[in-house]
C-alpha cells in the first residue's frame, strides 16, 4: 500500500502557488500527552493540550465548530501540498486517507529502525513530532469539513447529477470505508508491540521523546478521532444510516456508520480494559490496589473520561447504551469467560482476581463518572479476608460516589450474616484490622459511631481503612450509609429491617461465639445510631434474651450486658427514659449478685463471676457520668443486686464496689 503513493502524485492545487495564498497551518491540534508541563509533574491532571483542555469534548457534544480558529482560508496545507479547504475531501478522500497511511508508516518504520540511538534522540524526537502533527491535523480537517461543508445526500436523478454532487453524496459511504481501513491498520492497542506499550510506563519524560512514544498517542489519537469523527456524522445527517460499497464488517453483515462504531468502541473498551488488568497484576490485591490507578498514564485517563462523556450523551440523546452498559456487558464477560455478542474481543482470562479486579476497576472509573451500579458478579463465597476487605471497601468508595444501593448492602448482609462468628482476620496484617472485643460500654458505642460516621472518601482514613478495619466493619459503615440517605428518610430502613431482624432466631443466637455476639452488638448499635433507637433496642434485647442462661459464659454474659448498657448510654445522649432497659439489666445482675452471695456457691465459680459484676459496675458507672440531670429512671439500673453484693464481697472486692458507690454519690450531688 505505501508503494501507492509516491511523491508524483498531483495535488488538486498547483504546486507553483504562492505559499502566502494559503492558510498556515495550526500550531499543534489537540491531542493526547502525557510529556512534561510544569506544575502536574505529580498530579496526575490532565494535559492543556488534550481533548478535554482545548474544549473539544465539550464542542463534539454541543454540536460546535470542531476547530473554529481554523481552515478559515480558502486553502489548507496538509501533508506538504496545498488543498481547496471546501472540496478537497469530497474530490480527493482515498488520495488524503492513501498519504494519512503513509505517515503512520513512516513513524513505524522509524519505530522499527535499529538506528535510534543517544545522538540521534533529538532529530528523531522532532521528525516523530511532526509526523504525528500531520496525521492529527489531517483528522482535524476531517472533522471541521464535517461539521461545515457536509450535507445530507440527497437523491439524484441519474445522468443529471453534476459529478462534484454525485462524489459528495457519496463521501459519506466514502468516510465510512476509510474509517473503518483505519481501524483495521491501527489494529488493536492491546497487540501493539512490547517496546510500543513500554513507553506508558515512561516516569516523567522529558523533552525529547522516543518515536515509540509518538506512535503511541497516535495510536491513541486515531482510536478516538475514529469515534469522533462516527458521532460527528451521525449527527450532521440526523441519523441516517451511512452503507459503505465496498465492506462488511467483521460479523460479515454490511458496514455501517452505526456498525462500525460500535465494533471500534466495543475494541477500544476491551483493550483499555485489558491494559487495566495487567495493571491490576502488577499490584498487591490487598492494600495497594485502592491506591494504584487503574490507567498508565494520563492519556489513558483522559481516553477513559472522553469515553464517559460520550456514551452518556449518546445515551441520553440518542437512546443507546450507556458508558455503564457497556462496561457492565465487557466484565460479565471477563467474569464468566464467555464471549459478547458472538464477537470474540480476546479479554484476558489470566487475572489472578477476576471478582477483586472487577471491583477495583469500577471503583476507579467510578471516580471518573458518577452514576449508579448494580451488583450482579458480587459473589463473596470462596473468597480470603483480604480479597473480601478489598472488595467491600470498593463498594463502600462506590457508596460514597454514588448513591446507596440496597441490592448490595443486602448481598454483603447475606454473606455476613452467616459469618458473623468468624475472625475477619488477614494473618500477614497482625493485628491490624481486627474487631476487638470491647472493654467498656462507652468504648463499644463508640466503635459503633464510627462505622455509623464513614470518614470522606478523599480522607486518609478512609483510603487506610483496609488496614484499620475488617470487613465486616467495612461493611457496618456502608449499611450506616444506607440508612442515612436523605433522599427518603425512614425508606431505607423499611427495605432492610425485616432482612435483617429475620436472620437471628434462638439456635442463631445459641450458636454465637464471643466474636460472633461482638459483632451482633456492633450491628445493633450501628442500627440503634441510624434508624429508630427505640425499636432497635427492643429488638435487642429480645435476641439477646434467648441466649441459654445456663450455659452462658460469664465472658459472654459480660458482653451481653456490656451491649445492653451501650444501647442505655445512647438513650441517655437522646434524653429518653431507660426505666425499660434498666430493669432488664438489673433483674439479670441480680441473680448474679444473688449466686455471688450465696455460700454454697463454689469458690471457681464466685471468681468467674466477680469480673462479671466488676465490668457490670464499670458500665453503670459511665451510664451515671454520662447523665447530665440523673432523671431518666438510671437508678433502676442498680434494683436489688447492689444490697446483695456488698455483703459478700472481699476486702480486694471492696475496694470496686466502694469506688462505684463513690462514683454514683458524686453524680447525685
């Protein structure tokens, strides 16, 4: 092909015209870079050059002038020779697309030469340069004809038609087929040669570029300007289908305009997807995929963030899939190994967490587009902790975003619920993350405020909260997120109490380990702190008034009271009475007290049971301190138990009972 066109051919204007007659050419057209500007070395922010900075996202969807600056004179300069600006595509479109092959040839012959070494740097640099320059300038004039001298082809009766006429109502057809050539020449980013794909991982280029990295930000200009240029057409002809003559697309129906986007769009989604997840092998699953970026540079971002924008406004304009859709189709497929649409778009089946790189990537793009996501592939079952903690701590980001959504928080409450015994632990973490039992009421509420509170996403908390929290408290902070949505207040709780009330029953209960009813107290008190306090606590303590009495260990029975007083220390702050949950509590410290008192009571068993009514003491000591005015009914937390304590205890027992009574007469006064 590049044999077609010599450096004989005829441009349309002659070559003896005056230079000055034509229109100079523009400085550079926007396109991708991700080379040195001073002041984003570090922040990731998108370059001034681009799409997105030079406005010409924002003119593609409200139908604006693609270049208005530009291609004004009555004459153009594209590739070296001259051109009429208002006719030369429509008489010469094989001749500019024929020269547009070429210069890609000649930047991958450069590519390709073995002659690229240190000294040559700079004059490799500027001919890659200028290269690039004209094939994007090229594509430019593409657009800006387009958009100012296309027209809808109308119907011409046969041998009447001027020839001018008859080429311009095929140039559309004509625009199509070479598109669709230019497509099947750039191939696929994903296949582009290793020392091609290198130059993404290039850290802070300089000045001088190699021609590898030139051929790739053309590679992924061409892949956008493709897709710009198919929108641009659509929206000059209204809609009509566009047939090419002379191809059928690669399911061997006819090419279309239609067709082809959506061929070429599919592609550019499945290799940024692929490139995603070999980004996504590189990194550890568990505490440095959140904080790795899902792209490889920052005209990948871009790329990513032009794509968005686009299918949303095709979405909503032209009723067509959403940017969502269209991920969602591609990761089911990654997901299930299956093919999309009987095409074969070769997504890469070696991740070594397909679930785990679903999740990272949507919460990624997420940042880039913000909109809603359902939760089909959520599957926990199989999975470790680590894989786990990374996954919710995705959906909690996508929360914060987003919106809630109640389908995910009442997947994760179906597998939580039936792991509410287990540790929740990563062994190579230590201790870190773990939900340890704890040791006083006020510090249990507390620990439940703060999942009802999730810290901003942008914060350093919640980018550490791998490491500091486990899943399941990942998990109590998204289901606090939930119910505090203000759009329908009490709503979100009306769709997830029945859920969750439904799970606990008396052999659920009978079957909670320590960390098990840990985690059912912080559940409760989340819930208390959320939605209705009142109900929450009731419900509460009837669960928790099915735990066999004597069976129960005293550690147990410790924890019981000690969630039963945080739900008291929590009506204390919202002034309501405790007289209901305060006789609850005493009639049990009571018979504790009682078996304490009683001789025949074994000395083993008085010594399990003294730490019991110890921490019983500690927790009503903080119900009272916490009690501004000591008038909603706090005194019935002590009843008959407090009298038959005293006389029973040791001097060391003493001491404990003593502070305590100390501590009440204090708040009385």
């Amino acid at each position: 092909m590049e044999d077609d066109f010599s450096q004989s051919l005829t441009p349309p204007v002659s070559p003896f015209m005056v230079e000055e007659l034509c229109e100079p050419a523009p400085a550079w057209p926007p396109c991708f870079s991700c080379a040195f500007e001073p002041g984003r070395e570090e922040s990731c922010s998108l370059s001034s050059e681009g799409y997105i900075g030079r406005g010409t996202l924002k003119r593609l969807l409200l139908k604006l002038d693609p270049a208005p600056a530009d291609f004004e004179a009555d004459t153009v300069d594209i590739f070296g020779f001259p051109w009429v600006t208002e006719t030369a595509l429509v008489e010469s479109p094989k001749l500019l697309f024929g020269l547009f092959r070429q210069k890609v040839f000649s930047l991958e012959a450069m590519v390709q030469s073995s002659s690229q070494g240190f000294g040559h740097a700079s004059s490799l640099h500027y001919e890659a340069e200028e290269l690039r320059h004209q094939c994007t300038l090229f594509l430019t004039y593409v657009k800006v004809f387009i958009h100012r001298f296309l027209e809808a082809p109308l119907a011409l009766e046969e041998g009447l038609a001027h020839p001018f006429a008859r080429l311009e109502a095929q140039l559309p057809s004509t625009l199509v087929e070479e598109l669709f050539s230019i497509t099947l020449l750039m191939g696929r980013l994903r296949d582009l040669p290793a020392n091609v794909q290198s130059t993404f991982t290039i850290q802070h280029p300089g000045k001088l570029l190699p021609p590898s990295w030139h051929l790739l930000h053309l590679y992924l200009d061409v892949h956008w300007v493709v897709l710009e240029i198919l929108q641009l057409l659509g929206q000059k002809l209204m809609g009509q289908v566009v047939y090419a003559h002379q191809f059928v697309d690669l399911t061997g129906e006819t090419l279309t305009n239609i067709s082809l986007f959506e061929d070429h769009l599919n592609n550019l989604l499945s290799d940024l997807i692929s490139l995603s997840m070999s980004k996504y092998g590189k990194v550890r699953v568990s505490t440095e995929a959140l904080s790795t970026n899902h792209y490889h540079c920052v005209c990948t971002k871009e790329l990513w963030i032009l794509l968005i924008h686009l299918l949303e406004h095709r979405s909503k304009t032209i009723h067509t899939q959403s940017f969502w859709a269209y991920v969602n189709t591609l990761l089911q497929s990654v997901l299930k190994g299956v093919q999309v649409g009987g095409r074969d778009l070769r997504l890469p089946a070696h991740c070594k967490d397909v679930l785990g790189f679903a999740w990272w990537l949507l919460t990624h793009l997420a940042q880039l587009g913000m909109y809603s996501y359902a939760t089909e592939g959520l599957d926990l079952s199989g999975s470790g902790e680590d894989q786990i903690r990374m996954h919710v701590h995705c959906c909690l980001s996508l929360s914060l975003m987003w919106e809630s959504n109640v389908s995910v928080v009442t997947t994760l409450w179906e597998y939580f619920s039936k792991n509410l015994s287990g540790s929740f632990s990563v062994p190579w973490l230590g201790m870190s993350g773990l939900a340890n039992v704890s040791p006083s009421p006020l510090i249990l509420l507390e620990q439940a405020k703060s999942c009802s509170s999730p810290a901003p996403l942008t914060s350093t908390s919640h980018a550490q909260l791998y490491l500091s929290a486990n899943s399941f408290l990942i998990f109590l902070r998204m289901l606090a997120l939930h119910l505090s949505h203000e759009s329908a207040p009490g709503a979100p709780w009306r769709q997830i109490k029945g859920r969750i009330y439904a799970k606990f029953h008396a052999r659920r209960m009978a079957e909670l380990s320590e960390s098990g009813l840990h985690h059912f107290l912080l559940l409760f008190l989340v819930l208390a702190c959320c939605a209705d306090l009142e109900d929450v606590a009731g419900r509460a303590c009837d669960l928790l008034a099915l735990l066999p009495p004597g069976a129960t260990a005293p550690t147990i029975c410790a924890l019981q009271w000690r969630g039963q007083l945080s739900l008291t220390l929590l009506y204390v702050e919202r002034a309501l009475d405790v007289g209901a949950l305060a006789t609850r509590l005493s009639s049990s410290f009571e018979k504790a007290a009682r078996e304490f008192y009683l001789k025949t009571t074994e000395v083993a068993r008085r010594a399990a049971l003294w730490p019991l009514l110890a921490s019983y003491l500690g927790g009503v000591s903080e119900v009272w301190e916490t009690s501004a005015t000591l008038c909603l009914s706090e005194e019935k937390l002590l009843g008959e138990g407090f009298s038959l304590l005293l006389p029973a205890c040791r001097p060391a027992e003493l001491s404990t009972a003593l502070s305590f009574l100390q501590t009440a007469l204090a708040q009385l006064r």
